[in-house]
C-alpha cells in the first residue's frame, strides 16, 4: 500500500506489493520481506534532489514523520540527515577555528570549556542525536558531580554556565551552517549563581591598605581611585601618563601555553582617566616604553602583586580582599563624590550606561526628597 503526500514524498508497505491479475485488476500480495523488515518506510526528495528514506514499525510514527518533513521544508527549516550525521566535535572544531579574530585569552578559554567539560562528553555524539533532556542531564550532572574526567565534585554555577553558553554557541553555528534546524540547549535550567557580597573600602580604608602593600602602594592608590582592571594596570607605559591622565589603551593577560599577552581592552576602546593630584605628584612614568608597574621579571603577575596584597588586606582588618574590589571600590567613591552614571561608566570602561547601572545603580541616592526641594529651590530662582 503506497500513499503519497506529492511526487517527492511518500509512505511505502513493504509488506505488500500490488500485482496486475489476468483480468487486468490490481490486488494486493504479501512480499517476499513480509514480517521481516518494518513496515513502513517513508520517502521525500530534498531541495538538492537528494532522496531520503527512513522506516517504521508502525505507519502512524511513519506519518508523523513524513508530516513533520514536509513542515520543515514548508518553513525552510528542513535539514538533510546526512548533514546532522556529522559529529559534535567535527562542528565544534569548525567553530573554534572561526574564533581566530577573538582575544587569546578568549580562546584560551573556549579551549578549556571544550577539552575538559564538553567534548569528552559529546565529542563523537552526532548532532541529530543530541536532545535538550540529553543537555539537561549533562548540565545537572556537572552541578552535582563534576566533568567527565573529575567526577565526584560539583562545578560552581558560573563555570556550568560557561559550559552550557559554549555549547550552546557551537550548536548555533550548526544552525548557520544548515546541519541542524533547531538549537536543543536552548530554555535549559542552569544553576543560579550565589550573590556574593561586594566590599567598597572608605578612603581612609584604601589609603591604609595602600600604605601596607610597601612598594606596590601607588599601584594599589590606581587601581583603587582611577578604577582600572588590573591587566590595563601592569600594561600602563610612560607613554600613557601625560597631563594627570592615565590614558588606558592595552591589558595584559596571561595565557595558558602562551605566557603574557598585551592586547587591546576589554571593550576594544581606548579611554582617559584622571588622576587624582596627590597620586600624580608621586608617579613616575619613566621612558616612553618602559612599564610603570614592573614586575620582577618584565610584567607584573597577580601572584606577585598578591604577595604584598593579601597580607595587607589581612593586616587592616579586611582578610579575603581581591584586588578587583578596588575597582568597586572606585566606583563607590566616585559616586559618593557627586559623579552621575555616565562618567562612573567612562571612568571604569564599561560598554554601556546600563552595565554601570546593574551594578553600582544602588550606591546612587534614591532620596526624592531632596530631588523635590531640588526642583522648588530652581523654580523659585525662575
């Protein structure tokens, strides 16, 4: 028995065949695989003129499937089996090789995400094998357990997060790439991350741990006042230092098989910062080339900074600090100096206002009060 949906597609018993009697009538035989194969076996031609098939036990899945077929090339979304027969790991691979043009370190961590939580886990599954109950398991198991290759000790929140946005990147360039149709980790449950209490240190605060640190103490007074990241910190040149102004064009970062990597910032901008005077009076920006904040072996190394850092932080009361909460803490004084949101996000390097805004929104005053006396005292001068 054959029905046909149109000539390209169609659904095929192949338990029976029609045979022409004698008397020229057609009836219906049992074929020589009756009972032997399954049943049904759907066909369709896709837009290239490829023809496909693929069988049944039973003919209501068989319709489903033809049904759901001729939807997908109705709606452009059809996608050739052979094209989601290809593995995980030959996209993902694809993928990473278009990331050339990223930051090193971005890679470098892409890299990461891959070897040691994804691809031993999906390496060799092929794309139309892969379903969004299979990602959430996986997803689960890493919050519960751990990788692949380190079970037994679940992975923070931010860390499965990263797993689930990598994976979920590769997938959408197979979607780009005309192998899959739809992206399966999309709508997964992730962890939620914990809110971690930020600290903002007092001037008087930030003036001690400065005076702590011993000789990184005018590297701890800028990054504390004029809110660098540490990488644009040890990347500061003589060149960079003219009129008060620390003008923020690189960072620095290491890299995993690389070493030290200078680049551009974060955001790929170059931005001005203004130095507090009884901060400038003491720099000393040196020759055009030469770093401000040396390390021992040509760059500054966190670990480095960190050996005078922690002990300070610990000595005036303040243990567990990292030096990333001296740019919150710049922000936090800036603001309390009267700066508004715009020049807070200029300050730090953010991309946008709203960046800014999620994270310091709560240090601005929200006293309508005074917005209102603010307002009469100006219509009144009117």
């Amino acid at each position: 028995m054959e029905i046909t949906r149109n000539p390209r597609a169609g659904i095929d018993d192949r338990w029976h065949k029609q045979v022409k009697g004698p008397d020229g009538t057609m009836r219906k035989e049992r074929s020589a695989t009756y009972g032997q194969v399954s049943r049904w076996r759907v066909r369709w031609v896709d837009d290239t003129g490829q023809e496909h098939t693929k069988v049944f036990k039973l003919k209501d899945a068989a319709q489903a499937h033809l049904d759901q077929v001729t939807a997908d090339v109705v709606k452009g979304e059809y996608v050739s089996p052979r094209s989601s027969a290809v593995t995980f790991g030959v996209v993902a691979g694809e993928w990473l090789e278009g990331k050339g043009a990223r930051k090193p370190k971005t890679v470098a961590g892409y890299e990461s995400l891959l070897d040691n939580l994804i691809l031993p886990k999906w390496r060799d599954t092929k794309l139309k094998e892969i379903t969004h109950a299979g990602i959430q398991r996986w997803i689960t198991g890493l919050s519960a357990n751990g990788s692949v290759r380190r079970e037994g000790k679940g992975l923070s929140a931010s860390r499965v997060t990263q797993a689930h946005q990598c994976m979920s990147a590769v997938l959408k360039y197979a979607i780009r790439t005309d192998r899959l149709s739809k992206n399966v980790a999309t709508g997964i449950d992730l962890p939620r991350k914990g809110l971690k209490e930020r600290r903002y240190l007092t001037h008087a605060q930030l003036q001690e741990l400065a005076d702590h640190c011993g000789s990184h103490r005018l590297m701890t007074l800028v990054l504390g006042y004029c809110g660098l990241r540490f990488g644009e910190a040890i990347a500061l040149r003589g060149r960079d230092m003219k009129n008060q102004t620390i003008t923020v064009r690189a960072s620095v970062t290491k890299v995993a098989g690389k070493g030290f990597v200078e680049d551009t910032t974060k955001t790929h901008r170059t931005r001005w910062v203004p130095v507090p005077e009884f901060i400038w009076r003491e720099l000393e920006p040196g020759k055009p080339d030469q770093l401000v904040f040396p390390g021992r072996d040509g760059f500054l190394t966190s670990f480095e900074y960190r050996q005078a850092f922690d002990p300070a932080a610990k000595a005036i009361g303040l243990p567990g600090l990292v030096p990333h909460e001296l740019r919150h803490t710049c922000a936090s004084l800036a603001i309390a100096a009267g700066a508004n949101i715009l020049a807070v996000q200029r300050l730090l390097g953010h991309e946008t206002a709203s960046m800014t805004l999620d994270l310091y929104g709560h240090l601005f005053s929200d006293d309508l009060t005074n917005v209102a006396n603010a307002l009469n005292k100006a219509a009144l001068a009117a």
